[in-house]
C-alpha cells in the first residue's frame, strides 16, 4: 500500500495506506498504490465545503441522537463519532443507481444519499417496527445481526447481474457495510467466496474502527484485513478512514471497476470509533484514555477545516454558519423525534409481506383477539 507523499510515519499503519489529507490538513495530489492504482479527487470549492457540511452536519445529529437515548426517548443507539469521514466519503462516491446495505451505524452515509435523517430515529425509538422502502431510498434498512447484510448484497449484487445492468459506466454497483469485528463471522465469509466466484458487482466496505465491541483488532486478525481480500481472489486496498477525500476517491474507483464488470473489492477504511460501540457499552472497561487522545489529532473534521481554511477555500463565517445550521437541524430533528407517535400493535403484520398472506392473517386475527380480551380490564 502507498503512503502517500507527505504523510507522517506516526500516523500511518503497518503496510501504509492511502491518504490524500494528512491530519495536519496537508494535500496530497494523488497516490498511486502497488497495482498501479492511482487515486486523486478534483473538487470545486464549494464541493469541499459541502464535504464539510457534511461532516459537521451528521456529527451534531449524532450527538443529538446520544442525547436523547441517555434521556430515554431512544432505546439505544450506536453512535459514529470519528467515522464521519469514512462514511460521507464513501457516501458520496456512490452514483444515484447504487445500492448500500448498513450496519446500525451508517447514519453518515444514509444522510449523503439524501434520506430524511429521521428514519433511524424511528427504528431505535421503536416507533416504527423496521421498516423502510429500501428500493425507495437505493439503501436497505438497518441490519442488527453482525455481518448478515454482506450475504444479502452479495445476492442482490449477483441479481443485477443478472439483469443486465452491469458492463458500463452507467451500470449499478453495490456497497457493503460492515465493521472489523464483523469479519470473524460466517456469513462475512461467505459473501467474500461467492461473490468472488460469481465477479460480483460489490465493494465490502470495512469501517476498521480498532475494536469489536470490546475486542481490540488483534484479536481478530494477525494480518491487515484488506490483505484478506486476496485470498477470495479480488483486491483489496486500505485507507485512511479519517480521511474523507481517500475514502471518496478510493470508493469511487472500487465502485466503478464493479459497475464495469471487474467484480468485487474490499475496502478496509483505517479508522476509529471515538465514542462507545453502542449507548450501552462503556468504553473505558477496555481501552485507555490516552489512546483516545491520540485518535484525537487524526480527527476527520479538524483535518478538512484546516485544509479549507489553509487554501482559503472558507472563513469564520462559514464555520460559524455550519456550526448553527446543524444545531437548528439537530434540534428540530429532536422535536420530530418526540412527536413521533406509538404505532398499533396490529401494524406488526401490514407489510410482513407485500401481497399478503393466509397465515400471516390469521395470526393478525389471533393477535386481535387476544388484544381485544384485555378491553375494560384496566390493562
């Protein structure tokens, strides 16, 4: 893997990555990796400062969203909080014709496809019963089950294949969300084998953000986990995480190689989950603050400010102005999010499946039953 010219040593990983901003917010013009991959963006100035807007924009809604679980209007919630740039990097490399499959955690990427960010607020509020339109939005729902949505993009990925709707720059791509731990199970595994047998139209996007829950990554892996990939017979190709302009650029680039028919890549995004891994883990049980500390230099949005600032591509103002325009999004978000009202119960079986379903309404009628032998009893 390239480094890139410029970088730091303390800053870069065994076996390099590629970064194209350095944490100090220094440009790099491109990098060409190993296979002769170069990588490089061309933005206007105000494609850079929407990538800010972007960053800052999904960080307050997700400390919003911290808020209001810690206040009990959500049931839990998996927090970000330093993968901003990983996500809206990767977010908007996809074309509109794409299709992403979430972890729990890709609020990021779900606001850059342009959803309303209220969606995830319902499912982990309870409101909502897990479900939206995912043919709607060209992204799936959330995914709770570790690694289980690698499985169900790799068949959707085989789908559009078959289809026809691959073999050009117009064609689709899927991409795959997933984190470190994620790649210890199964069905991780299995999306690798078939879809590199099959040369799917798929990108395995791995947020490598240092811990599975509680474990820390060598204890998943002895090797880097992009090196896994050539095992199943396609690339892989490991990036600066908080680096959002290698995450645009390096995504890009595997989404395009499958949407022309070059098959799969992974991708390991090289990051760092600064917050808990959900609203119900507590962090300090298994890592030392002082690492967190260090993490802190490598921070996604401080990077990109200081590049934009540095290029006098934005002032005070603008920072200013983001900084508000997030908050009043963040707090109207809130507002929504606590009028959201509580759905009948019944509503369980509506879109169990889209044409109905003799057993599913008969077990409707059951449950009204039994519902309706609780009416004037005070329950």
């Amino acid at each position: 893997m390239a480094k890139g010219e410029g970088t730091t040593g303390t800053d870069i990983p065994a076996g390099g990555f590629v970064q194209l901003l350095t944490p100090d917010g220094d440009r790099i013009d491109s990098v060409t990796t190993a296979d002769g991959t170069t990588y490089t963006v061309d933005f206007t100035d105000e494609e850079y400062r929407d990538l800010y807007r972007d960053l800052v924009t999904v960080r307050r809604l997700d400390a919003e969203a911290t808020s209001l679980q810690r206040q009990g209007e959500l049931g839990i919630w998996a927090s970000l909080l330093g993968q901003e740039a990983a996500q809206v990097g990767s977010g908007r490399a996809m074309r509109p014709q794409d299709m992403g499959f979430p972890t729990y955690r890709e609020h990021g990427v779900l606001y850059t496809r342009g959803i309303d960010p209220i969606m995830p607020f319902g499912l982990f509020r309870g409101v909502d019963q897990g479900g939206w339109d995912p043919n709607e939005f060209k992204f799936n729902s959330y995914t709770i089950v570790i690694g289980s949505q690698t499985l169900h993009a790799t068949g959707y990925a085989m789908g559009i294949t078959m289809d026809g709707r691959t073999g050009s720059a117009d064609g689709e791509a899927v991409i795959a969300y997933f984190g470190d731990g994620a790649t210890s199970q199964g069905e991780v595994n299995e999306a690798f084998v078939w879809s590199g047998v099959f040369n799917a139209p798929i990108v395995f996007f791995c947020q490598n953000n240092q811990y599975a829950i509680s474990e820390p990554l060598e204890r998943q892996t002895r090797v880097p986990l992009y090196l896994r990939a050539g095992g199943y017979g396609f690339p892989g190709v490991r990036v600066d995480g908080n680096d959002v302009l290698a995450s645009y650029a390096v995504t890009r680039t595997a989404l395009d190689n499958a949407r022309n028919g070059q098959g799969p890549t992974l991708i390991e995004a090289y990051t760092y989950r600064m917050g808990a891994h959900t609203s119900s883990d507590d962090p300090t049980r298994y890592r030392i603050a002082s690492e967190v500390e260090s993490w802190k230099a490598k921070d996604p949005i401080s990077r990109l400010r200081a590049f934009l600032t540095r290029q006098q591509v934005a002032g005070e103002d603008f920072f200013t102005e983001t900084d508000e325009a997030a908050t009043a999004l963040a707090l109207g978000l809130r507002e929504r999010v606590l009028a959201m009202p509580d759905p009948e119960p019944v509503r369980l079986f509506d879109n169990a499946y889209p044409n109905g379903s003799p057993e599913v309404d008969e077990q409707r009628r059951e449950f009204l039953a039994y519902q309706a032998s609780f009416e004037g009893s005070g329950h």
